[in-house]
C-alpha cells in the first residue's frame, strides 16, 4: 500500500491535536482536544501534567483523525511530534511516568533564590553555555523535587520533555532531541548535547540524561501497545521532532541562518536563526538550538500579547462582540476596520505591556495607558485597541535591535505566522514599525506542518527541511513599510522606551504591580 501521508501529534499548552497532511504539506484534517493543568494546592504556582488522562486524549485525536478522514493507518509514512516547550517528565528505572509540570509551572520561586545565594555569578555562567537562564529552564524545577519530594526525587531515573514523551508512548523508547532539549539549560549548545556538570554546579543528580537524538531522525516504530491505543499501524516509523517555535519556523521555511520569524499568539516570539550557538555576554536574549543540525536561534519573547487582546476585546468591545454575531465577522476584524482610521503613533499615546526581553532579569512593568487627551473624538476604545497593536510592534523592534547586537545580523525581511496575522492591520503596523517587508504563510499556524516536514526528512522523502519547506510553504501576502508611518514610529520608540523604564522603576519602589516577574527577582 502506497504511503501517502504523514502525521504530527502536537502537544500545545491547551489542547493536544493530531494533524494529518499530505506529501505536498496540505492539512487533510485535524482532531484537537482541550486540556488543562492543575495547580496542587499545596504549591502555589505549580502546574502539574496529567500523563494518564492526556495520554488517553492524545490517543484520542489519533484515532478521531484516522476515522474522520478513513485514511488507513498503513498508508501513514511517518508520525513525528512536537510540544509547548520547558514542561519536563520525570520516569523510573521502568520508564513509567513519575512527575511531570507544565511549561507554566511556577512554584520553584525560592529554589531560584536558593541558586543566586548559593552562587551569585552561576546562572551567567550556565547562560553563556546553555543559552538559558533559571527563568524558563528545568534547573530549579528539579532542584524543588529534590527539596520538597526527595523520596521521588531518588526514584527518577531519566527526564525527558513532552514531544519525547509522546514518542515514548508510541515506541517505548526514550530519547531527547536538541531544539526541545536545549530550553532545559542543561544543555552544551555547541554540541547540541547534555552537559551534566550544569546540573552538577546546581546540586543536583548527573545520571538523568537520556540519549540525544537528532531532530528528523527515525528513533523507533510504533509497537503493539500504541498500535491498540491509538488505532496506527504496528511498525510506522516515528521520528524525532522538536520544540513549537523551532518546528512553526520550519513550517514558514525559516530554516537558513539569517532568517526570521516572529509568530503571533498569546505569547509573541522573534526567532532568528544563526550558523553557530553563540551566547549574548549580557545574557539579555534567549539562544535555541534550532531542529535543523547546525542551525541555533536567537529568541526574545513578548510576553501576553494575545492576552491583552482577548482582555481588551471582553472588557471594552461588548458592542463589536455582538455586531459580529450578527455579521457573521470576527469581532477583532470590526475593530481593525476602525483602528487604521486612527493616525500612526495614536496621536501621542503609548501604552505599556510587554517590555523588550532581559533574559538575565526578566520582569514587565504594570500595565498602563498614557499621554492621551479626554478628547473622545481622539481617544476612543479605537485608539486604545491601535496603542496595543503598536506597543507589541514596539517590543518586537526592540527584540531585533537586541538580536543585532548580539549577533550583527538584522534580516532582510519577516515571516510573520499565529493568530496575530491574521489581522491585515497588525501586520502592517509591524512593517511599519520595523522598516522591513512582512511575508504571511498561507498555513499561518505553522507548527504541526513542520513537524510533518521533519517526519517526511527521516523517511526520506524530502532530501531535508530546506528542500521540503522550498517545496511546500505557500505566501498568502506581502506587506511594505509606509515610509512615512516608520518615521513617525521611530521618532515614537525611543520616547517608548524610556516611558518604559520609568514604569519598571515604579515597580520596583513597590508603588505598582509588575504584569509579570521572573523567579527570584524581588
């Protein structure tokens, strides 16, 4: 029987889905389902994973995908994975799940103060060689395990992220890849391998570390038991795959050095890719391996952009919200339509979310709006709604400054992919604001279709990512800078960040709440 398909499992923050794609990158159908993850009571900030039940609903979107599509599971080439980053399983000597937590896991606060008091200069050191700092890595995850549940702590075995996790299940074989691999901060990024003597200086165990195989490579086939749980056929190859934000990028074809992409969603990412996996020294911006061998990325984050949106939609647009159920429109496609009737720069007004990313100290002002007249004619929820689109194209300008410096590149264009892009306004601001050309995917949620491509690489039918993303990834629409809005918007940027850091430095007299602050900062 011809092998006329491949499959992604994606593991996001909210749901879990399995996406069926042809050999030409087109999405046959997708079978999605919602999870969420519990905060134990008694640790507050802690996200804990349910492997048992997400497991049975992974299962259940392989499944509903086959059936809904009545492809044979024997006409699948190849399964690969991918996953929201940073959530970590813990397994025994038997490989049984023992502990896991979401990327959102919050809840090792003072093992982050442990580590600064223990060595004040080691998290710079484990930044320059991992890429990461204790913001986002497992380091004080696993060194609360150890502290507050030492008896499991003991037991564990091999730890692993959540894309290995799922190709555990299929298989029963465990191996980590790099691009995932990396954002634990354990790991040498010159050689896209783990370096236990990190995790050595942090006191923790050096004995965890299973295999690193490489993003598009076969690490198994599907063994009996999956084959009954999930409805595939015994023997499909599976192959390794990789984080979201590095597989979204091979999903838009950014898979050379030198490219870019910034993917817009309740989180914002600018990736840039490099040839080698230098660090920053003023450890401000986060360094990736990317799922391409011999491919690293940059990557500054903004943080709740989609968020702001979806808050300033419920709390401000009731009107737009119910013109859109009569329309038939989307109520951000009303607001839009509104919104670019406002003038560049909002006359004056600036608002404040997210701020430019500073990996090493990471915290967001509290949220604000400033410098508008109680002019309504000028200042109405309109103006607001653009002051948000502009601050986070604010940010994301600063995300490419950082990234230059650190690296002297500045790309010669933006592939712009998620949800914001959907919005022909936000992408145009974004031009406008960065002086660069915009490109928008047709498929705009990128990153199951990167993982199919890696699927497709480890079985040979695609030569490599390159190859597949020439041939598969489509362009929807190219946008231009308005030469006259990028001025304006420049001459806006340096007064923004200044307005910046006066609220930064309100929160830390404690006269305001910061919108977020890293582990450990006080």
């Amino acid at each position: 029987m011809a092998r006329n398909y491949l499959m992604a499992v994606d593991a996001g923050t909210g749901s879990v889905r399995a996406v069926l794609f042809d050999l030409d990158g087109n999405q046959v159908d997708v079978v999605q389902q919602e999870w969420d993850h519990k905060e134990d009571p008694k640790y507050p900030g802690s996200m804990d994973f349910d492997w048992v039940t997400n497991w049975e609903l992974a299962c259940g979107c392989i499944r509903g995908v086959l059936e809904k599509t009545g492809v044979d599971p024997a006409e699948l080439a190849a399964i690969s994975t991918t996953c929201m980053r940073e959530g970590i399983v813990l397994y025994n000597a038997e490989g049984q799940e023992i502990w896991a937590c979401a990327n959102v896991d919050a809840r090792s606060e003072d093992e982050v103060v442990e580590l600064i008091q223990r060595n004040p200069k080691m998290e710079k050191e484990i930044y320059l060689e991992s890429g990461q700092t204790y913001a986002l890595s497992a380091l004080p995850r696993l060194l609360w395990l150890k502290n507050k549940m030492p008896e499991l702590y003991e037991k564990t075995a091999a730890v692993g992220m959540f894309n290995d996790w799922l190709i555990h299940k299929l298989t029963g074989i465990l191996a980590v890849e790099p691009s995932n691999g990396s954002t634990t901060g354990i790991f040498n990024l010159h050689k896209r391998d783990w370096d236990p003597s990190i995790a050595e200086k942090c006191g923790l165990r050096t004995d965890i570390f299973p295999a690193v195989t490489e993003c598009g490579k076969v690490v198994g086939s599907v063994n009996e038991a999956a084959a009954k749980q999930t409805g595939l056929a015994v023997g499909t190859p599976v192959v390794s795959g990789g984080g979201d934000a590095q597989l979204g990028c091979i999903g838009v074809g950014v898979v050379n050095p030198g490219q870019a992409a910034v993917f817009g969603g309740s989180f914002w990412q600018y990736e840039c890719n490099t040839a080698n996996g230098k660090t920053d020294p003023d450890c401000r911006v986060r360094v990736n391996c990317h799922a391409i061998p011999g491919v690293w990325q940059y990557e500054a984050l903004a943080f709740k952009p989609g968020l702001v949106m979806r808050w300033f939609r419920d709390g401000f647009c009731e009107l737009e919200k119910q013109q859109g159920e009569k329309l038939g429109k989307d109520p951000y496609y009303l607001m839009d339509q509104k919104a670019a009737q406002i003038p560049a720069g909002c006359y004056g007004m600036m608002c404040t979310f997210s701020d430019v990313m500073n990996f090493i100290r990471w915290q967001h002002a509290a949220p604000t709006f400033t410098n508008f007249d109680l002019d309504p004619q000028k200042f109405n929820r309109y103006t607001f709604y653009r002051a948000i689109l502009e601050n986070t194209a604010m940010v994301t300008k600063g995300h490419l400054d950082l990234v230059q410096e650190a690296t002297q590149n500045m790309p010669k264009e933006i592939v712009f992919a998620g949800g914001a892009s959907k919005s022909p306004l936000w992408c145009q601001i974004l031009s406008d604001v960065l002086g660069l050309p915009v490109k928008v995917p047709v498929v705009k949620e990128a990153t199951a279709l990167g993982a199919a491509i890696l699927a497709g690489v480890g079985v040979g039918i695609y030569s490599d990512a390159t190859e597949a993303a020439a041939k598969l990834v489509k362009w929807d629409k190219e946008y231009q800078p308005n030469e006259e809005n990028h001025v304006i918007y420049m001459q806006m940027y340096g007064v923004w960040r200044k307005l910046y850091e006066a609220q930064l430095a309100l929160c830390h007299e404690k006269l305001t709440k910061p919108m977020w602050s890293a582990p450990g900062l006080q």
